[in-house]
C-alpha cells in the first residue's frame, strides 16, 4: 500500500481554520464594540455630574466616551495601529502553534 503524499507547509487543517475564523471574530468584535465601564464623576465647569464611560479597543483601549464627550484623543490612531499589528501577528503565530500540535499529533499516531 502506497503512502499517503505528505501535507504542503502551506496547508492547513479544517479545525485550525475555523479556530483562526473564531479568534479572528473576537479581535475584531473585541475592536469595534462598545464596552460599558464604571460609573464616574465628571466636574463640567464647576458643576458635578455622573457619567457612564464606554471605551473601544482591545487589548489596548483607542477610544473612550463620558457621555458624548471624548476622553482619550491624543494616542489613538496608535493604539489602533497596536490592536493591528497586535492581531497580525497573533493569527498566524496561533496558526502555526495549532498546526505543530496537530501534526505531532499526527506523527505520533502513525508510529
């Protein structure tokens, strides 16, 4: 019985596609929603008031609101340009740990 042909380096299994799709999903959901933080106080031109705090971004916080009003301006685009590179080279460094795992497990399995 002949042998099977050996895998591409470039191919890899179903299951680690789908969990690169599913992690993909969660950097970019992480990035986009609004996540509702505590409670805060806010002292607009003397006067006291309390405001709910939404921010965006992860794992590094680009954006933040206090009730309509901006918080943090100054090191956004670098933050977002971090959550990039961040998930650029999380995917493939993911890929690459999955795809180690499956084959040894695959060559442990044929010894």
């Amino acid at each position: 019985m002949s042998d099977p042909p050996s895998r591409r380096w470039f191919q890899i299994h179903l299951s680690t596609a789908l969990i690169l799709t599913i992690t993909a999903g969660a950097l970019m959901g992480g990035n986009m929603v609004l996540r509702r933080q505590p409670e805060i106080e806010l002292y607009p031109l003397g006067g006291r008031q309390n405001a709910f705090v939404y921010s965006c971004g992860w794992p590094w916080v680009y954006r933040t609101h206090a009730n309509g009003v901006e918080l943090i301006r100054s090191t956004a685009e670098d933050r977002k340009g971090l959550n990039f590179w961040f998930a650029v080279l999380a995917l493939p460094g993911l890929a690459v740990f999955l795809e180690i795992l499956i084959r040894r497990r695959d060559r442990e399995r044929t010894k």
